[in-house]
C-alpha cells in the first residue's frame, strides 16, 4: 500500500495524515444502489484495471475449436475490474503453459461499467474540525465493477477436445478470484456457436452454414433453388 505524510494546518498544531489502500472488495459485492455508469454528469472516472476481453488465438474460425467452457455467476453480486483482471490472467498464464497460446481462445464476457465511489474521511487528532460528517457524503469515483446476475457467464474459452482437463482447472483457478459461489461448465454448443455440437457437425456436413469468423450462420431458404441452398 502506498503510504504518504501531509501537512494539514488545524488551529495552532500540526496533523499528520496517512493514506491508506484501496478499500476491500467486500464494500462493493452487492448490487445494493442503482447502476452508477460513466456520463458527462459522472466525471474523473479511473481507467478500468482489465483493458483486453479477448485473450489467445481469437481470429481462428469457429471450427478449428470444437470445444467451449464456461464459468457461470451463483450470485447476483458486482465484481471489480481487478477481480476480472486478476481472473484472466490466472486463466490465461496456465492455459498457455499446459496448452501452448496457440490453443485456445478467452474472452471475458462482463465489462466493468458500474462506478464505485467512497466518501473519503479523515482518521486522525483533531479530524472533526476539518470534515463534516455525514453531511454531503455522496463519495468520488473511485473504481468500476460488473454487476452480474444469477446464470450469467463470465468468462468462457474455446479449444480443442484434448485440452479439455486443462481448460477446467485454468477456470476453476480462476473462479477463486472472485467472490461467491460460481460453477465451471462445459457447454453443449459448438465453440462460441450458439448451435449444438450434433446439429453443427449436420449442418456443416450438409454445407448449410457459413463461416463468419468465430461465429456461423445459416444459409437462408429463400430464393431461388441452387446449388447454395438445395441441401
């Protein structure tokens, strides 16, 4: 924790006040308030502690990685943009050791848009004279978090089927970054497809889907009948 000294003038004496750290994630976990997001009302906002969402080999096509996993929020609860750092880079340093960084793709599917704020007081002789309690406490910004809700992914990774053991112990360790009850699941769907993993490999055997970089669609029905769409 950063530590300074400063030289606040009182009425014939010197007091010395000492700044302390960042307040515990425990201050924030709940969703109590309404969303507090950054506006022209709403300035001086610090930047948010996690910068990259998608981390890993994101510009390969959806069929290169069959396999999706995802961690799942328990709670209805706000998360810090440093527990979504924190998490990321755990996930991310074990995934390309026991699975090479050309393995997987990662990507963090919260974004921290909720400003915290605190009410600075002073804990020092002779504080009372110098702030005024409660009154005009709404605070300053002081971080951002992600409110999230019950079922809601946080994080998810594509890979292939054979890093498949790695890939739930890297989102096992990085579901403890964050507070509360969340569960590491794999998903039924093809990669980052919205699509099942029989009814994809249907389709795509039919060639009834079209590549759109870590997403597909589906060829349309409609028009006129031709080698597009005879399947």
């Amino acid at each position: 924790r950063d530590r300074y000294q400063r030289r606040v003038h009182g009425k014939g004496e010197q007091l010395f006040i000492e700044a302390m750290g960042r307040r515990p994630g425990k201050c924030y976990r709940y969703c109590k308030n309404k969303p507090y997001p950054k506006s022209r009302f709403c300035r001086g906002v610090p930047d948010a502690k996690i910068r990259i969402y998608d981390v890993g080999m994101r510009k390969k096509d959806a069929a290169e990685y069959p396999l999706c996993v995802h961690v799942i929020s328990g709670e209805r609860q706000q998360i810090s943009s440093e527990a979504l750092e924190a998490g990321r880079i755990t996930a991310n340093k074990y995934l390309i050791k026991f699975a090479g960084k050309e393995a997987f793709h990662m990507r963090v599917r919260v974004h921290p848009w909720h400003v915290l704020r605190i009410n600075k007081m002073l804990s020092c002789a002779g504080a009372d004279r110098l702030q005024t309690g409660m009154r005009g406490a709404f605070g300053k910004p002081t971080g951002t978090a992600a409110r999230v809700d019950l079922g809601q992914i946080l994080l998810s990774v594509r890979t292939r089927d054979n890093f498949r053991e790695q890939t739930i112990e890297a989102l096992r360790r990085c579901k403890d970054k964050f507070a509360g009850r969340h569960l590491v699941v794999v998903s039924r769907n093809w990669g980052f497809t919205g699509i099942e993993r029989k009814e994809y490999e249907r389709l795509n055997a039919a060639g009834a889907l079209v590549p759109k970089g870590v997403h597909v669609e589906r060829r349309g029905r409609r028009g006129r009948i031709g080698p597009k769409n005879y399947y």
